[in-house]
C-alpha cells in the first residue's frame, strides 16, 4: 500500500527529557506517538517501538483488559536512561490514531507494515542516528517485515512468535475452548489459511472471528516468521521472557535456527509484558494491570549491549 506522507510535530521536535506528542499525516487519516529524547546531547540511536496485537496502544495497553501495565511506555523511559531515544507510536484504529479513513474490514496486516516504513521515514528525516526496529509480539513480525526495505540499523525482537499467526492462535485458545468450540476454531482457521472467509461465526468466537477482521487475519496468516527473519540481512535481536504464558523460547529458538546470524537473549522470570513475574496465573494476570510494576532490570542491557556490537 502506497502512503502519501506528510510530517507534521506537534511540539518541537528538541533534546528534552520530557516526551513530545508527534503526529504524521497519510492519505488513511493521522497517526500519533510519542516521542522521547533522552537530555544527554547527543543519543546513541534512536527506537522505533510497535506495539502488539489487538487494540494495543504506545504504552502497551489493551483496550478490554482492565487497568494498564505500561509496558512500552516503561521500556522507552527506560531506554531513555541509557541515551537511546525512541518513538512509539498508536497503531492506526487505536487510540490518537483512531481517526482514519480505513474501516476494519478494509484494515490488512500489510496496512501496519506500511505504516512502520512511514515513521521509519518520519525518524531519518528528523534525527542523524542509527535506527532500531523494536517490535513486541505481532509488533515482532511488522518490524522485521518494516525492516527489510528501510535505512535501518537492526531490530529488536520481543516476544516475537515463531510460527505463523494461525498456529500460535490456535495454540493459544486449544487450553481454554470447550471440544465443540475448539473444532469450529480448527475449521475457521483452515478456511481462512486458504484465503476465504467464513459466514457466520459463531457469537462466542465473534471477537476472534468476526467477519469485519477475517480479511486482516487472513492477509496476516500468509506470513511465516521463520521465513522472513531468513531473509532478511540485518543484525537482529531475539529478546524472549522465560515466564511469558503467551510466546514461549521455544519460539525464539524457531526463529534462531533459521537466521543463525540472530543473537537470542532469554530473560530468567520475565513474562509477556516484559513484568518480572512467575508462574502463577493470579500473579501473571495481575501485571498486565499494574503500571506499578517495573519491568525486568535485564531488557534494556541487553538491547545496549546488542546496539554496542553494531557500531
């Protein structure tokens, strides 16, 4: 999808501790994000950070779980402490970026990948410094697509699956799904695998399945991440949390195997939103509703230290 951009900051775009509101005008409608720059003079690159999947806003909210775990909002202040500046941003349909011309039912995977090329052009004509992808997981897959075919120094993978969305859905909901439920799922994801969409679906699964999204899980399940970390010839950054309920290592090590020039980082006791927690579920549900709760200590080394080797 072609975008006409426009770049538009609402406030100046200078070296503040503070974050600034940005916004960047296309023909589907504005986006808007939140930039920050650490008071240092001079950062040593700059993060662009894409939330994941569903309504998940700049901070890494969702809209429908109650409360807020702050999770990217936390990561980009606390990349600010190490000067790396960063920009994350609403994905279009979602928050400040809600106003569109796009409807859900017209919204493709490729919609988002295009979008992240634009504030990669948004970051390079603004600032002089190396750019990192950073894609927290379905964000995971947009990066590293984005990345492809951009000025881009590397990306930051986190919490990306390993396997096609279609799999990791079904891994996900086979635990939970009563037999019936869990067979109509199979069926739907098949129809969908194979690009046509179904009529109907059952209430139950409407906010999996409804058909005004079926058009964008299908233009998503065409991806496979394997493939593309194989392909693509940037240094890349697997982050994983060994407490994640949602991607596990094993994921990682999926996309390690196939692009062996990947290094991959696993972090002992850290979960999906980046929350130092463990097993327990009642814990896990928790942080992902607890701004209170730092996240893990260990991420952002990692990634400094990533970023270092690239210089």
């Amino acid at each position: 999808m072609k975008l006409l951009i426009a770049f538009i900051a609402v406030m100046p775009l200078v070296a503040v501790a503070e974050s600034s509101d940005v916004r960047m005008d296309t023909d589907l409608g504005p986006l808007a994000g939140t930039l920050l720059v650490p008071d240092t003079g001079e950062p040593a690159a700059i993060a662009l950070i894409i939330a994941g999947s569903g309504p998940t806003d700049r901070n890494g909210n969702t809209r429908g779980l109650p409360g807020n775990n702050n999770s990217l909002k936390l990561l980009a202040e606390a990349l600010s402490n190490a000067n790396i500046a960063s920009l994350r941003f609403d994905k279009r349909l979602i928050g400040d970026s809600a106003s569109t011309r796009l409807t859900e039912a017209a919204l493709r995977f490729d919609t988002y990948v295009a979008d992240a090329r634009a504030w990669i052009a948004f970051v390079d004509d603004k600032f002089d410094l190396p750019i990192y992808v950073v894609g927290h997981s379905e964000g995971s897959l947009i990066g590293l697509l984005a990345a492809g075919s951009t000025e881009t120094a590397g990306v930051i993978s986190i919490a990306g699956p390993g396997t096609r969305a279609s799999t990791l859905i079904l891994e996900q909901v086979s635990k939970q799904l009563p037999p019936n439920l869990l067979a109509q799922t199979e069926e739907i994801i098949h129809e969908l695998e194979e690009g046509r969409t179904v009529d109907s679906p059952p209430p139950s699964l409407n906010a999996l399945f409804r058909e005004s999204v079926q058009p964008y899980l299908i233009s998503w399940f065409q991806y496979d991440p394997q493939t593309v970390v194989a392909e693509l010839n940037k240094p890349i950054l697997l982050l994983y949390g060994s407490t994640d309920i949602q991607v596990s290592v094993g994921d990682g090590e999926l996309l390690r195997s196939s692009n062996e020039s990947a290094d991959l980082v696993v972090i002992d006791g850290m979960n999906h939103v980046l929350k130092m927690v463990g097993d327990d579920m009642s814990e896990q549900v928790r942080s992902y509703s607890d701004p209170s709760l730092p996240i893990s200590d260990k991420i952002v080394p990692a990634i400094v230290a990533f970023i270092e080797r690239q210089r």
